[in-house]
C-alpha cells in the first residue's frame, strides 16, 4: 500500500534532508554526534539520580538500584557488548555484587544482556507474561529489528525467577516493589518501585525527549485505545519523584504530562477523520500536512507521527496482520523522472547516482540507481550501487524506523548483487561497512562486519578507493571496540592507499 506524500515527506524526496535529521543530538547529550562523525564515542555513563539510583543512558536506559548488600540493574542494554561495558562499570563503580537483572517488558533492546548478567551470577527476572512473550513474539521481532538494521546476537535469555512471585526484592536497606503494569507500549510492563527514594522504573511505558513509539509491529499492543493513558495514570499513582524512561531523559511532571498530550491528540483526532469516513491515505496526508507547531517541534529519533497515525488506525480497522510495518508508506526518498544516462555501459549510471549524491541529491540518486538495476538487471554493481546510494540516503533521515525502509532495502539490493556474482567485492565491501557502522553507532562487536570486508578485500576487482574503506571500516571497527591504535593503524593503512580519502582524515582529527 502506497500513501500520498505529505509536504514533509515531498520535501524530503526532493532534497534527501529533514528537519530533524540530527535530533538525537539534541536529546542526548551523552551521545551527541560531533562534528566529526567517526569520532571516538562513549557508549554510556552512569549518572546519579538519587544517592542509591543510577541511570545508564544509550540507545536504551538500564536504572541501577544501589543497597547496602548488592546492586540490581533494570534492563540489560541493547546488545551484549554494551551489557559487559554496564556491568564492568557497575562493579567497578560500587564493588557490590549484581545480584539481579530485571526485565521492564520483552522487547530485545532491553533484554538482549541478560546472559551476560547471568554469567555474572545474576538472578534474571521477569514476569511470567514477559517470558511467554519473548518465546511468542521473538520470531517476528526478530525479523522486524533485522530489518531496521540492527545486528542481533544470541537470543534474550529467559527469566530465572519470576517477578509475579517474588513481589519485592531486599538490596540491603533499599527495597524494589514489582508491580504488573497496564498495558502501553506492551502488553507485559513490569514496573519497579523504589519507595526509599521514590523512584519507579517505568520501562517503555514512558519515553521522553523525542517522538515516542507507540508500540512495536509484533502484537496489537500501544496507542489504539486508552490503555495508555491509564497507564500514565497509574505512574502518576505512586508519587515518584524520579520516573525512570525506556529511553529518554529521567520523567518528571512535564514530561508525563507531554506524553499525555500526544497520545489525546492522535487518539481524538485519528478517530475524528475515521468517523467522517476518510481513508487511512487521507487521514495520513491530512494530519502530516497540519500537525501543530508544538507537535512539530518534538524531535524524531524513533517513532513519529505516521507511525501513531497508523497505531490508532490499527484499533478502528483491520489493517490484515498485527502490527503497521506492512501497510507503512516508505521513508525512502526517490525522485521520478530524473535524467539517465544515455549509455549502454553501466559505469555512468553508477557515477551519475554518485555525483548526485556528491551534490545534496539523495532522492536523485536513488532513483538512478533504481533505475540501473532496472537497465542492467545481471550486473552485479547495479545492485551494489543502489543498496550505496540507499544507505547514504538514510543519512538524511531522522527515525531509527524510517532509516530501516532503507536499511532493508539496502539489505535486499546486496543479496541480489551476491547471488549474480558470490565473490564480489563491492558487494561484500558494501556488506561490511554496514555492519561495523552499525556496531560502531551501537556499542555493538564489529566482528561480523570484520568478516565480510576480510572477503572484500581478496577480491582483486576492488579499486584504491575501494582498499581504502576496506582498511577505514577496519578502523572504525577498532574504534567500536575501544582499540584506539588499532583505530588509527586502520586510518593510515586506509590513507596509504588513497591520501585523498576524506574520512580518514576526518577520524584522526579531535
């Protein structure tokens, strides 16, 4: 299903930009891009919240309650290398066991470290709805993560215990209240309450500092009726002075009270434009093209409005399949009639799609390079140029979901490139940057990225440019793992093959 552009979206294919394309800067200071994008980054620091509550903030928060006998984290991280550099800090931090590692629901980013908390004799825990959930729901987020670009490790481990049966936990003078929440986000919140220093841990049932998600495309959890209004309510209930957040900056009055407001807003005028009988095309380009200015000034990281739009539409209509990435209109910026090169060989079209890119054009670009595969279906490097110039597309796009319209396609464009011609270099080169940058904004082990540039390089097609980005993402891998000569070994190899290559150059400055 194709929806109508909005004046957002239009713009955005005609210049390959949004407005909000760095957002996550500006709600994240610890993970602020710097002006140099391959910079040295810091993957998370614990911050006080109270004197026995610490808040790690990434990709993803994990709360750390501090007692007099032992630590409890809430939410083991998004992968399990940022799960050990936690941990590693935690027991350095404090030097009191981890005695427990706690799920707030079954959603893999705040799950996927649970092991390494359990090789660390953590008890895990969850409740028993949250387990049933990462058995019932994992293949299909699995493949719904995959797709947005996200490099999945082992499988989330199940609970040792389950919190719907231990109800409360003693830290040694700090006590942790479970209590099974409304449905919000999901439909498995497990709140954990603090009633010592009045802090809740409220998992995804609140977001703050950017767009929230409305739920994730795996069950019919989220924004389609009041529930999650209730369930702010039911935050509000304990009095906390501290509402720890999925992902965000700490929760107070303000911020529980914005989240209010945008889920009033789609929930009343979703429905409004239903009951007068508009399609959901309509409704999407209507509320796109007139959302207000304070909507507008939300910053996108990871939901957005189309995506809430297509949540409360979700609970007025049968949209064929739980969940909305299905019937998603996509974020992948095109430009159609653009013009081609009048060649029959295909190099032109690849430097066209480049020099388009080069020149501030990624709608163009992708377009050009859609329509190489179209004239060279067999050649290998009209496939790879396109999943290039898609990637570079995502660059301008703001969502971590939008970018994954991209993202996937990018994915397919390479399998097709690797199926004509197993060992090209190009391709698997193509394959290999992706990966490291993935780790590498991540806090994620570059390995497998590692692997598929080693194939890369044996292949004596690749040009000096191309030996360069093989030897820059070996770099850049050294850098996700915190191996700074190594980093720059790879910077010099990549310089020594092609001096003029700029993000090489880039990542050696401050």
């Amino acid at each position: 299903m194709r929806h109508p552009c909005s004046r957002r979206t239009r713009a955005h294919n005609a210049t390959g930009t949004v407005a909000r394309a760095h957002a996550h800067d500006a709600i994240n200071p610890m993970m602020q891009r710097p002006p140099n994008p391959f910079a040295p980054r810091t993957y998370g620091q614990l911050e006080a919240v109270t004197p026995r509550v610490f808040i790690w903030r990434n990709i993803v928060n994990s709360t750390v309650f501090v007692g007099e006998n032992a630590v409890a984290v809430v939410d083991t991280q998004v992968n399990q290398a940022l799960a050990r550099r936690l941990r590693d800090t935690v027991a350095e931090r404090f030097g009191k066991p981890i005695r427990y590692a706690i799920n707030t629901h079954y959603h893999w980013d705040h799950a996927a470290g649970n092991q390494v908390f359990a090789d660390a004799g953590a008890t895990v825990i969850a409740s028993r709805r949250t387990a049933a959930a990462l058995v019932e729901r994992m293949p299909r987020q699995k493949a719904f993560l995959s797709s947005r670009g996200f490099d999945l490790g082992p499988d989330p481990r199940q609970p040792d215990a389950f919190s719907d049966d231990l109800r409360s936990l003693d830290l040694g003078g700090l006590t942790l209240d479970f209590h099974l929440g409304h449905d919000a986000e999901t439909a498995d919140p497990t709140l954990v309450w603090c009633a010592q220093e009045r802090v809740l841990a409220a998992g995804d049932t609140v977001m703050t500092g950017s767009f929230p998600i409305f739920g994730q495309p795996s069950q019919n959890e989220g924004l389609q009726n009041g529930d999650w209004l209730t369930a702010l309510e039911e935050v509000r209930g304990f009095g906390a002075e501290h509402v720890m957040p999925g992902h965000g900056p700490v929760a107070h009055a303000e911020e529980l009270a914005q989240l209010e407001t945008i889920c009033r807003y789609f929930l009343d005028t979703v429905k409004t434009h239903h009951a007068a009988g508009r399609t959901l095309d309509e409704t999407i380009r209507v509320m796109e093209h007139d959302l207000p200015a304070w909507l507008m000034k939300i910053p996108e990281v990871w939901g957005t409005p189309r995506y809430a739009i297509l949540r409360v539409w979700a609970g007025l209509a049968d949209l064929g399949q739980p969940g909305w990435q299905h019937v998603k209109p996509s974020a992948i910026p095109r430009a159609p009639g653009v013009p081609l090169p009048e060649s029959d060989r295909f190099e032109p079209w690849a430097q066209r799609s480049q020099q388009m890119f080069e020149g501030g054009d990624a709608a163009g670009a992708v377009s050009t390079a859609e329509a190489a595969t179209l004239a060279f279906p067999e050649h290998p490097g009209a496939w790879t140029t396109l999943a290039a110039a898609l990637i570079a597309a995502s660059r301008g796009i703001a969502s971590v979901l939008e970018k994954g319209d991209c993202f996937d396609a990018a994915r397919h464009a390479i399998d097709r490139a690797l199926t004509l011609s197993p060992g090209y270099g190009p391709a698997l080169l193509q394959r290999g940057q992706f990966h490291v940058m993935v780790a590498y904004r991540n806090g994620d082990d570059p390995r497998t990225g590692e692997a598929f540039l080693d194939q890369a390089e044996a292949d004596a097609r690749l040009t000096p440019r191309q030996l360069a980005e093989v030897a820059f993402y070996r770099g850049i891998a050294a850098r996700a793992r915190g191996d700074e000569a190594g980093a720059l070994a790879g910077f010099q190899a990549a310089l020594a093959r092609d001096a003029g290559f700029r993000p090489a150059l880039l990542a050696q400055m401050p």
